[in-house]
C-alpha cells in the first residue's frame, strides 16, 4: 500500500494531485509516506512549498517500487481476464477511409456479438498518442514504427493497391500494358504535402520502377478520386479496400497487375499492456477472422489475391 502511494506521487509530482488519483486525503498521503521513509531510514522526497523531487535513494528506490506495482497491476488484470466477460466502452481511432469504408460497416455484427460492448470511434488520419488521448486502440493503413514511441502494431491484413478505370475507358483510350505506358494516359493524381503523388512506384521483373504520370485532376482525398475513376475520367491507383468491389463487379477494371507495388499492411495499435483488456482483445479477434485468410475486398476474379 505505501509503495503505491509513493509511486502515485513521484508520478504525480504532487501530494496534492496523487491524493486526488488515489481519492484520499493530501494528510493521509503525507502520512503514508513519512511511515515509508521510518521504516526505510531513508529520505525519499526533497519537499519545499513549490516543488517535489526525489533524492538519491528516492529515484532509486521507486524504479523498483514501480515494478513492483506494475506487476501487481498486471497480476490483476491476469485474473480478470480469466473471469471477465468483454464489457464497457472501447475508444478507437481508424483512418478516415479505411474506417468509414470497412471498419464502420462491420461494428454492427461486432456489436451483435459482444452486447455488453460499446465503441466510441473517432475518424482521423493524424498521429495520435493513444495514452495521452485514452484511445484503447488505433487502426492505421500504414506504420512506420519510430524509434522511442512505445506500442504494439498487429497485422490484421494486407493492403493492396491497384491501377484501375472503368472497361469504357480503355475501350476509348487503350489499356497500358507497362508502367512506362501511363505517361499517354490522364491519371488521377492523389497529392497532398509530401507526397510524391505525380510519380507511380511498381515492382517488376528489373526490380523497382518509378513513372512520372499526369492528368486533369489532382486531389488530396482517395475517395473523391475513385469516384472520378467511376465516371470514367481516367486512371487511379488506389487501394483494394476502397476499389476491391468494383473491381469484382466489373465496374472497374485492374491493369499492370504483374506489376505489384510495394506492400503495405493494416494495423491494429494499442498500448503493450502484458494482458489486453477483454473488450479490447475481442475486437482485435472480430477483425482478424474478418479479414482472414484474406479480406474479402482482395478476392477480385481472376487474380490470385
């Protein structure tokens, strides 16, 4: 107990605010651990009326009494695991596209299944800090894992790109048989800062190939391009998650497909705790029976994925 106290007020950096943590009183906290330093004969904290620090033998001892609150912490979770059925409210943020268009379509039949579940998702394609913001987890359609940040990116499927227009276009136009064909064609172009969207990256046979490519329409959203890619404008170069259906349905038709681009992953992000929460590990199994052994929006006729 006292070891939890002082861990919550060197996290804290406040009596005051560990008191209000714990919903305790700021004397019983004080008492707490004034008790702890006489059985220890040590002083932890450097105390002044406008700042809190930990000496010496403070720093070094809450590095082991934070361990061991840790473990008790996960020791818990450990057993509520085993007994608790998935319950409560988990926080999500997807993607914009990739969660309105796959993610927020599914949530009923996941809903169904878990009743004592509710999920509170917010759609944004900006990074975000999951503990900062209290998201139980984020689904992005990219991930570069960057060195210091400190959280788990699970695979839940492949995500494809194609390049596609409608069977009306090339009938008019003709159907480019190489990258370097796209240069005579007009290609909807995705651009927004930072992006390299006036070059198209395949791989073939010689390895990696880049193709310069143009067209009448430039726009920072997929989903307004694959739109123009249905009304016959040109070509897009789009991700099966959004195309995928069309694409069985013969609405839009893929070329280049022995020219694969480089693969990229969906993932689901979450904080490593040693043992997920129920609510949160349940929908991380809802996606990845969804999605396996393939996502139903890569089964396009004709090709092998």
């Amino acid at each position: 107990m006292r070891m939890a106290i002082f861990a919550r007020v060197v996290e804290a950096k406040s009596f005051s605010e560990a008191a209000r943590r714990l919903r305790m009183s700021k004397s019983q906290v004080s008492k707490q651990v004034a008790s702890l330093e006489r059985s220890l004969g040590a002083r932890l904290l450097n105390r002044t009326t406008r700042k809190l620090s930990l000496t010496e033998s403070g720093a070094a001892y809450y590095e082991h009494c934070a361990r061991i609150v840790e473990e008790a912490k996960q020791a818990e979770l450990a057993i509520g695991r085993f007994r608790s059925a998935p319950r409560g409210v988990i926080k999500v943020n997807a993607s914009v596209e990739f969660g309105t268009l796959q993610v927020a379509p599914a949530l009923p039949a996941f809903l169904a299944r878990f009743p004592e579940v509710s999920v509170d998702m917010t759609l944004s394609d900006r990074s975000i800090d999951l503990a900062e913001e209290g998201y139980d987890l984020a689904i992005r359609t990219a991930w570069k894992d960057e060195p210091g940040l400190n959280v788990i990116a699970r695979q839940l499927a492949q995500s494809h790109r194609k390049v596609c227009a409608t069977p009306e276009y090339f009938e008019r136009h003709g159907a480019p048989l190489k990258p370097d064909d796209l240069v005579r064609h007009n290609c909807l172009i995705y651009a927004d800062s930072g992006s390299r969207g006036d070059w198209w990256s395949f791989v073939g046979p010689e390895g990696e190939i880049a193709v310069p490519v143009s067209g009448n329409l430039r726009i920072n959203d997929n989903e307004a391009l694959w739109q123009a890619a249905r009304r016959g404008l040109g070509i897009a170069f789009l991700p099966t998650f959004i195309v995928g259906q069309d694409l069985q349905q013969g609405v839009l038709r893929a070329v280049l497909t022995e020219y694969m681009p480089g693969e990229r992953a969906i993932y689901a992000i979450y904080l490593p705790n040693r043992y997920l929460s129920p609510k949160v590990r349940a929908f991380i199994d809802f996606f990845l029976a969804l999605y396996l052994p393939s996502p139903h929006w890569d089964r396009i006729p004709g090709e092998g994925k």
